[in-house]
C-alpha cells in the first residue's frame, strides 16, 4: 500500500497532486488544440442524435452530480439545448417524463452506482438515447449505455472523490464543445479559444497545487470550526457544493454550499464572528455581485476565506483569507477552483485525526440502494 501512495500519506492527496497528469490523459488523443481538432470516439455514432435532441438529461449522484451541474452551465451555454441535472435515485422513483428524443448523460466514476444504472434502465425503456461519462473501463453502467466517453483518471482509492470530479468535467466540456461546434451553436472563434483554454488547464492546475502549503497554514486556522458555508455563483455554484461536501465527507465538519445570492434567503441568519465562509469568487460574470456578498458577510462578522484570481486586489483587502488561483475561461473555472477546496478539506480532516481515504460509513461505489 505504502508504494501504491507513491510517497504521499494517503491516496486522497496522491490523488489531488495527480490531478495535471490525470486531466491530461483525459484530454490526450481527444483534443489538439493548435490545430481546432478535438474528437470523441465513443459518442461518433451518435453525433447527430445528440445534436437533435429535445433535451439532455444528466443523471448521477455524489460528486458525479456536482460534476453534472458544472455540465449543466456548459451544454446550455454552447449547446443551446436545454438540460436537466438530476439525481439518479429521485429520478428512477418519481415517473420522470422521457421520451426517445432525449439524450441522457449519465455520470459515474465506478460504473457500478445501483441508483444511477436503475435510472439509465428506465431512461433507455422509454426510448432515449443513454451516453456514460465513467472512469472504470467495462463497469456496469458503460456496458449499460449505448455510447459514451471514459474520463480515464486511472484508478480513485480515497472515498472522497477528487481527480475523478475533474476528469468528468474535462470529459463533459469536450463533450459540449464537440456538439455546439457540430450543431454550429458556438462560434468559430469562440469554440478555437475554449480549446486553447482547455488545453492550458493541466499547466494551471499544477499552479494550485503550489499553494498547498499557504492551504495548510489556513486549514490550522479553521480546524476547530464547527460549521462551514460554501458560497459560489455561476460555474463555481457547483464548486461550492462540492467544496462542502468534500468537508463533510472526510473531516465530519457541517458544511453547505449555496449559491450566494440565496445566502439572504436563509443562511445569512448563520452568520457570525464563527462561521467561517468561503467564497468562490474569480474574475467572471458575476464578480461584482459576489463582491458584494462578501460584504454581507463581513459586515456580520464572518471569517471570510475566498478564493480569487490572481491579481485581486479589491478582495484581498476585504477578506481574511485570499487563495489565488490562475485565470481561465470562466466555463473552465471549477476546474480550477474545486484544487484549493479539495485540500483545504484534506488539510482540516487530517489535523482532525480522521481517516481521510476511509471516512465512516461511507463506500467508494454503492452498490446498493
Ligand atoms: C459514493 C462515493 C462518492 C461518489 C458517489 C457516486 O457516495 O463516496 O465519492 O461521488 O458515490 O459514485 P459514482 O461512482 O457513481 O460516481
């Protein structure tokens, strides 16, 4: 086990430190960008369904739905096709309207999530077309699809997912741009700069990791909290919502992510000198409206943490804590933003003592419902 880890102290930070090297492989042989060539084998067949489709529905659970949602921004932006997020086990139980001019996505590191396979059973007997988004090669749920596309992350062994979250969204937004460009919803230009964008990732995210030791010093400062707020707009909504569930998950810390404009409909009545906030809040559409919930928070005291791009100032003299992440398009983002959170969790679970790979009661893939 201990050459498995490769030097580190537990697969979760291998995993988070393979991260250039895992999104590269999902990108190598798929994407040139230089050229304007990006291609995916495994949904070739199905181009043009997927082009005409009514709707994209995505379907999974955990980590693999947050990875959705990020998609759910991305399709609908480039594709223009409307898309629903579902989790896979509302969805299987509550008589969902399908129909054979849907294209289901469905989303899954193992393969084997029993909601997510009974949801593509149902989908596929009411006549739609089923593509997987899976990093286990011959699991179940791509033997159940009709086509797909592997994240190839290699193997994830810490419960809490992390590189295999941003091979799915490498694999989703390759995905999106093949069909918009495809479907002529995006342009030229548009569609060439996003490949460039996508290709500078792995570089990008090899500069998050660099701040894993400024992360350190900042979890040693918030171990102690009892509870966390995650708060994001946009394409770091979802960022926020897995940033707080990589917190539950291995440290047993309470944590919600939210979006933050709905911070005023409920958790603003959290917030006091100690509750720590962290705000995803890069360079994007939504900056200044962020700007100002951060605003909100400090004006009720709260210990702000935000992650932002580099060169910020105007954050950086309002927030207690600022972790500055390199800039990309902003679709890219949580590709980027999700690194810092994913160690801050890791930080914060191990100064807590907690067994970070194998955190109580939960599995790595289940299987059961
Ligand atoms: C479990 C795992 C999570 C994962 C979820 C969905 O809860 O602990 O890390 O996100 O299942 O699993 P899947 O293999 O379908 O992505």
């Amino acid at each position: 086990e201990a050459i498995e880890k490769g030097g580190y102290e537990h697969f979760m930070i291998k995993e988070i430190f393979e991260q250039p090297r895992s999104i590269g492989d999902c990108l190598r042989g798929r994407l040139n960008a230089n050229e304007g060539h990006l291609h995916l084998g495994g949904i070739q067949d199905y181009i043009n369904k997927i082009t005409n489709a009514d709707r994209i529905l995505i379907i999974a659970c955990g980590t693999s739905w947050h990875a959705g949602l990020v998609a759910e921004y991305i399709f609908e932006e480039f594709c223009r096709i409307p898309v629903e997020v579902e989790y896979a086990s509302e969805f299987r139980y509550r008589n969902p309207v399908v129909g054979e001019k849907d294209v289901v996505i469905a989303i899954s590191q193992s393969g084997e999530t029993a909601d997510t396979l009974a949801a593509i059973e149902l989908a596929k007997s009411k006549g739609a077309t089923i593509l997987g988004v899976c990093n286990v090669v011959g699991s179940s749920i791509p033997r159940a699809t009709h086509a797909g596309s592997y994240t190839h992350a290699g193997p994830e062994i810490g419960v809490a997912s992390t590189k295999a979250f941003t091979a799915q969204i490498s694999v989703l937004a390759m995905m999106a741009l093949m069909i918009a460009h495809k479907k002529g919803a995006i342009k030229e230009s548009v569609y060439r700069n996003l490949l460039l964008e996508l290709d500078a990732i792995p570089d990008k995210v090899a500069k998050c990791l660099d701040l894993n030791p400024q992360i350190e010093i900042i979890s040693e400062k918030f171990k102690n909290a009892t509870n966390f707020l995650y708060l994001g707009r946009g394409y770091n909504f979802p960022v926020a919502l897995e940033g707080a569930l990589k917190l539950k998950e291995i440290s047993y810390i309470h944590a919600e992510g939210y979006p933050a404009a709905e911070m005023k409909h409920g958790p603003i009545a959290l917030i006091d000198e100690n509750m720590p906030v962290v705000f995803i809040a890069t360079k994007d559409g939504s900056y200044e409206k962020i700007v100002s919930n951060i605003q909100e928070v400090k004006a009720r005291k709260g210990q702000v943490i935000a992650v932002v791009t580099e060169g910020d100032t105007e954050i950086g003299s309002m927030a207690d804590h600022i972790i500055e992440v390199p800039a990309a398009h902003e679709a890219l983002m949580p590709l980027i933003s999700v690194v810092p959170l994913q160690l801050l969790s890791y930080h914060i679970a191990v100064m807590r003592g907690c067994n970070v790979d194998q955190p109580r009661n939960l599995a790595k893939s289940v299987t059961v419902e």
